[in-house]
C-alpha cells in the first residue's frame, strides 16, 4: 500500500514502529492486538528486512540520546522533524515528498510562507556540523596553507596577502 504522505506529514508524532515504515516511504502495517510479542524487534509481522534494519538503529539511537524521542503511554514517539534531521545526518534514506510536506509544515509553524519554487530546505543536512576540537583543527590546516603557499604572516596586523588572493 502507498504511503499517503500528507496523512502522516500532518501527524505531530510517529511510534519508532511507524517512523521506521513511513522513512522507507511504506504505509504502516498495523499489527493486531498481542502479536508483538512473537517478533523481536516490535514491529508487526510482514514488514521488509529493511525495515527492520532502520528501526534497530533508530531504537538505538533512541537508547543513546541521539534522537530526540519522548515515552507516551508506555510507547516511544518521534516527531516527523526530529526524524527528517537523524537521517539527513546518518545518511538514511527518507522519501522527497514526505521531506518536502514536514519541512513546508515546519516552515509555515515557524511564521515563514509556503516555500517557492527554488527555495532551500528548512532543514539542512547536519553532516557537515564540526565540532570544536575539529574546527580548530581545520582553521590550523587554512593558515597553515596561508603561510606556506600565499605568504601570509599572522603576525601583522595588516597583511598583503588578502588583496594577492582576490587578484587569482
């Protein structure tokens, strides 16, 4: 069955059960009363190896504080935009249109209007986040090539060498 997008874009949270279908872009099956106890993971019998894949590691990102997800009625819940973001971050997969109707809601929640054709996501990939041991790092290797390559001298105040890198 097709994932009806805009059902579960509107939705304010998702079980881990559910969000582990819906990012692989599947409808959620609903398992009858009691039969999570035969399968291991929690999830209802019949669903792809795939998905089952995904909810062990949201779970586990769950347990480990990496998802930010919250206990109602005995039941983990994550909210559609928390999810977007954990896979844009780990690389998972997570369907374009459902992306775009999360992020459209979030941007309108947020008081912005409806995004246009062009406009950026209200999310972006947070992959390329440093942290701070890695920024400097990184800001040693840039003057480290500013030195050794363009004559850079940290040490004045006024320096030659931004005027000699916007001439190239």
């Amino acid at each position: 069955m097709e994932l009806d997008v805009l059902h579960w874009s509107l939705k304010a949270y998702w079980t881990l059960e559910e969000a582990a279908q819906i990012c692989l872009g599947l409808e959620p099956l609903q398992a009858p009363e009691g039969e999570y106890a035969g399968n291991s993971v929690g999830l209802p019998p019949g669903v792809p190896m795939a998905v089952e894949e995904l909810y062990d590691s949201i779970c586990r990102a769950q347990v480990m504080g990496d998802l930010d997800c919250r206990e109602v009625n005995s039941t983990f819940v994550v909210r559609p935009l928390a999810l977007l973001d954990w896979c844009y971050l780990h690389g998972y997969v997570f369907g374009e249109d459902l992306a775009y109707e999360i992020e459209e809601l979030a941007r309108i929640k947020a008081g912005g209007s409806p995004a246009k054709a062009g406009d950026g996501p209200v999310t972006e990939p947070k992959g390329n986040d440093l942290n701070l041991k890695e920024r400097e790092s990184m800001v040693t290797i840039i003057i480290g090539m500013a030195v050794a390559n363009y004559g850079h001298d940290p040490k004045l105040q006024r320096n030659g060498t931004a005027k000699k890198l916007s001439q190239i």
